[in-house]
C-alpha cells in the first residue's frame, strides 16, 4: 500500500474543487475510485449512510477528513483519492468545516489500518495543535506538488 503510487496509479488528485455540501466533496473522492476500478459506485453510498447514521467519524483533525467505509461495500483494491476544496464544507453536528478528504478504499483491515498509518505519517506535525499540517497539502497546486509533498514527508520519517 503505497499512497503516491496508488494516487498516480488510480488519477486520483483533484485540488481547488467545488462543492455544495459534504456529500458532493465526498463523491469528487469517490467518482476518481469508480472511474479507475478501485471501487463499486455503491461504496459512495455506503460512506453517506455511515456517516447519516453514525455522525461524522471520518473527521480526523479539524480541516480533515478520511471518507472511508468498510471493504465489503465494494472495495475491488485497496486505493486513495485526494480532493482539495476552494471552499470547505460542514459535516453535520460538527463546527469546524472541512477542506482536504482523503479517501481510503482498504480490500481489507490491513490495508484499511496500513493506509491510515501512511496518511498520519506525510500530515504529521508535531508543532500543530492538531497535530497535523493541512498547509502543505493546500499549498499545492498541481498532482506533481502533491507528489513532491508525499516525498519529502516520508523522507524525512
């Protein structure tokens, strides 16, 4: 599992989208999967049932989310999608709006937990308060920005 390759791999960056509200964003992220194989259409729908029923547990830090649902609701290989948004949407019941989703489609709990691993590893920033820099991310302006950024976070762990 390897989040550059499977970036390049599924054509899956999109920076400065728009979106209406969080299930637009979440579709940009999960339409690249479809469209490259990755996964079924119906793991869309499964991330927006989770998140009507359970409330927005994809939030990891504020600014960021991980859209992700289980690997039998039509994950055919493990991959990630990145979208970064012109302007950030609100989840429901929470107060800070969100701006990157990275998208995780794991074939099975290994995969799910090694991709989780590998993004906390490039967002990383113990200066923060929380913990992560979406900075780097919003800096970029095009996949190979995003790349470079994925380099030399990993080369520096």
């Amino acid at each position: 599992m390897d989040l550059k390759q499977s970036l390049i791999e599924n054509n899956s960056i999109k920076l400065n989208q728009h979106a209406s509200n969080w299930q637009e964003a979440i579709k940009i992220g999960t339409d690249m999967l479809v469209a490259s194989g990755a996964v079924e259409a119906r793991y869309y729908t499964a991330i927006v049932n989770s998140i009507n029923e359970l409330g927005p547990y994809i939030i990891l830090a504020p600014g960021l989310a991980m859209p992700h649902a289980r690997p039998e609701d039509g994950v055919n290989k493990t991959a990630f999608a990145l979208v970064t948004l012109q302007e950030p949407v609100l989840f429901e019941g929470e107060e800070t709006p969100v701006d990157v989703l990275i998208t995780l489609a794991g074939s099975n709990s290994d995969q799910h937990m090694q991709g989780l691993m590998e993004i906390t590893q490039v967002l990383d920033d113990e200066e923060s308060e929380t913990g992560v820099d979406l900075a780097k991310i919003k800096a970029c302006n095009s996949k190979e920005d995003i790349y470079r950024m994925i380099d030399d976070a990993l080369n520096k762990a």
